[in-house]
C-alpha cells in the first residue's frame, strides 16, 4: 500500500498478468458519492493532463479502480536535511511543476483544492524524473457547471492546514487563487520546515519571503492571479535582480511607485525597522492615496509594525530622536488619510498604536496633534 489510506480511496500496488508491468491503482471505498468523485476525479486528471499531472494509465468501466505509473514517494519527506540553497531550488522546482501542470486547468477556471506536500509526487518514467500533481479528488469544475462538494471536513473542502481561507467559508467560492494561497504555504514549509495552520503560514527570514506574503493573503483578490505569476516573482527573485533589502526598496521607491509590488514587500519585510523607518518621508501624499485604493487593511497593518517599532525603540535605522519625526509625521498622515476616507475602524486601530508608541518615547514633536487628531478635531 502507498501512502496513507483516507476515507473514500486507498492506492495500492498490481500488476498487469499480461505485460508484467506494476502500476498504482486508486480504488474507491464506498459508493454514492464517492463514486461520482472518482468518475470526476479521472476526468479533472485527463483534462489537465501535462508532464507535470499523474497521468492515468488505465480506468475501470465500472468505476471501481483506475491505474497510474508507481512514484517513488511524496514531497514530505524531501526537505530533510536540506541546504537553504537546495531549498531554494525545491520550492521553485515545485511552483514550475504546479505552473506548467495545472496552467491550462486554471485557464478553464477548475480548481485543484488540495494542493499539499502528500499530493505532489515524484515520478520516474519514459517521460524523465519530475514532480507531478496528483490527486484531483475534490478538484472543482469551472464555474457553471455543477459541482457537487463531495468531500467535506465540516465546512472544509480540502485539508485543514494548506487549504485558503475561503476554503473554510465556502467551498464553491474556489478560484485558481485558491491554489495559489496552498502552493504559498507549501513554500514557506519548504524554506522554513514548519508546518502552516489554518491562521498561520510560516514566512521564509529572507528569499521568497514576499512571495509567500503575496501568495498567502486573506483575501484571494491580494494574491498573485495566477501561478504564473507567483513562479515568475520567484524566478525574478532567484535570478539576483532582487539583491539585498536596501537595494530592492531602493528600486521600488523610485517614481512612479508600484503600489502592488510596494504593498507586498512593505509586508513581508515590515518587522525590520532599520529598513523601512528613515524612508518612510518617502513614501509620498499621493502613493498614500493609490495604497490606500489598493489595499487599505494591508497599508493600516504596515502602519501599525512601524509605531510598533517605534514603540520597542529597537534598531531604527541609527535615528536619533530629532530624526523619528519624519516617520512619526508620515504615520499621522496616513491617520489622517484613514479618517478622510472614513475607515474609521481602521484609523482607531492605529491611533492606539500611535499613541502606545508617542507614549514610549518622550517629547515627541506632534504629540499634541495626535491627540487633537484622535478628538476629531483635526480631520
Ligand atoms: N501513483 C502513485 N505511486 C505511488 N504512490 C502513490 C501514487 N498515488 C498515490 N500515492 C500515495 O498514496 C497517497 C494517497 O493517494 P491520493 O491519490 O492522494 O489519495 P487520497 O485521495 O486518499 O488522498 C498519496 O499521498 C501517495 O503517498
Ligand atoms: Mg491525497
């Protein structure tokens, strides 16, 4: 037997009488159900069908078993004892296997739903050595046609830990992106070797670390459309044209700012203060007003870890008193912005941050403003 055995399926190993060739057969435990999933879940195989999918060797007519060439194991256990440079490699080798497998899948607008480490095998076979996807059990068929939710965890179609948040809320709601937020969270367990939970996917200390910020976002419209686009970001990632933290602000600061590439990078990274405190002046009125259209709660968020870290006083980039005004006064215009524009939950939420983080340091110039600010007086 391969692998572990879930409720609908379990894959063992035969053999052909009259070839004497051994394949992996799939076979449906139960009926109902289960049987529509398997009849579906051949079907979602040969439509994506690409080097980079399990191919289907063989299909019972009476839906009972289908054949597959034997892989040679799971994606678990391969970031062992890896170097971070091969894992590097491994995390991009994947997002180009999910790239090039489910490519025209996602341009049909079907789903995966399950992408995790135990669904991505490596085979060997006439074809070359490679990962391929596997395990198109609960993918979802385009929008418009029917999709019955076959497997369900509670309200869960998919599994718990790699699966996106709207997964949890609303199976139908599944779009490519959907994919993307699982294959996000396979990176970040590959860079970091920590497994993701439901509120929480690790973030990589440095490469990918953008990536899996985008990848992983709540909300699916903030992430990378398409896997595509995530394997590029990676592929621009490893080829250097990133370079060091300072250098990739440094570029993305230049006029006229990339708001979407600033927002995720502001994110990913807004836990190094040296970084980002002495350039925020920079970050113009205008760019406030683009980013703000663009993702408001992100923009408050990136706001907050800067008085944060003004608050801890840790490493701001060498400033001394006289030099935290600057990003003190850009963080009371982005106060101000959220006022206008009456997202008034959000303003309250960085107005306790302002006020914690004026109220650790001393004589702080503005103080008075923040207060008038927050009576309403100054909006
Ligand atoms: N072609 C195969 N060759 C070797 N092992 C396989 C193959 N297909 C599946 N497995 C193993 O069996 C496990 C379960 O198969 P999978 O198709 O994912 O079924 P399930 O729907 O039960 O998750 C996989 O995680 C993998 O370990
Ligand atoms: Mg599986």
């Amino acid at each position: 037997m391969f692998g572990v055995p879930t409720g609908h399926a379990i894959v063992g190993r035969g053999r052909d009488l009259t070839t004497g060739i051994e394949y992996a057969v799939k076979m449906r435990r139960g009926a109902g159900n289960v049987e529509r999933r398997f009849t579906r879940e051949v079907e979602a195989m040969r439509a994506a069908s690409s080097p980079n999918v399990m191919p289907v060797i063989d299909v019972d007519p009476d839906g009972e078993w289908y054949t597959m060439p034997i892989a040679r194991g799971e994606l678990t256990p391969a970031i062992k004892g890896l170097s971070l440079s091969d894992r590097e490699e491994l995390a991009l080798a994947v997002v180009r296997t999910v790239a090039h497998g489910l490519h025209s899948f996602h341009r049909e607008g079907r789903v995966h739903r399950d992408l995790k480490p135990q669904n991505i095998l490596w085979l060997d076979d006439d074809n070359g050595a490679r990962w391929v996807v596997s395990d198109f059990g609960i993918a979802r068929n385009a929008p418009g046609s029917t999709t019955a939710d076959l497997t369900r965890q509670g309200n869960l179609v998919g599994t718990e830990r790699w699966a996106a948040p709207e997964q949890h809320a609303d199976a139908h709601s599944a779009t490519p992106r959907t994919d993307v937020y699982s294959l996000g969270a396979i990176v970040g367990w590959i860079m970091t070797g920590e497994l993701p939970t439901p509120v929480y996917v690790p973030l990589p200390s440095e490469r990918y670390r953008t990536v899996v910020t985008r990848a992983t976002r709540r909300a699916p419209g903030q992430r990378y459309p398409t896997v595509d686009d995530m394997l590029q970001a990676m592929e621009r990632e490893l080829e250097g044209v990133s370079g060091p933290l300072s250098t990739q602000l440094e570029r993305l600061l230049t006029d006229p700012l990339d708001v979407k590439a600033f927002n995720d990078f502001a994110l990913a990274h807004r836990g190094n203060g040296a970084l980002f405190l002495p350039e925020l002046r920079r970050i113009e009125r205008s760019t406030v007003n683009t980013w703000f259209d663009a993702d408001p709660e992100g923009m408050t968020q990136f706001a907050e870890s800067m008085c944060d870290l003004l608050k801890d006083g840790q490493d701001v980039g060498g400033l001394q008193r006289e030099g935290l005004r600057p990003p003190l006064l850009w963080l009371l215009d982005v106060l101000r912005h959220l006022v206008r524009r009456r997202r008034l939950d959000l303003a309250e939420s960085l107005a306790n941050a302002l006020f914690t983080a004026s109220g650790s340091l001393r004589s702080i110039p503005g103080r008075r403003r923040h207060r008038a600010l927050a009576k309403g007086s100054v909006a």
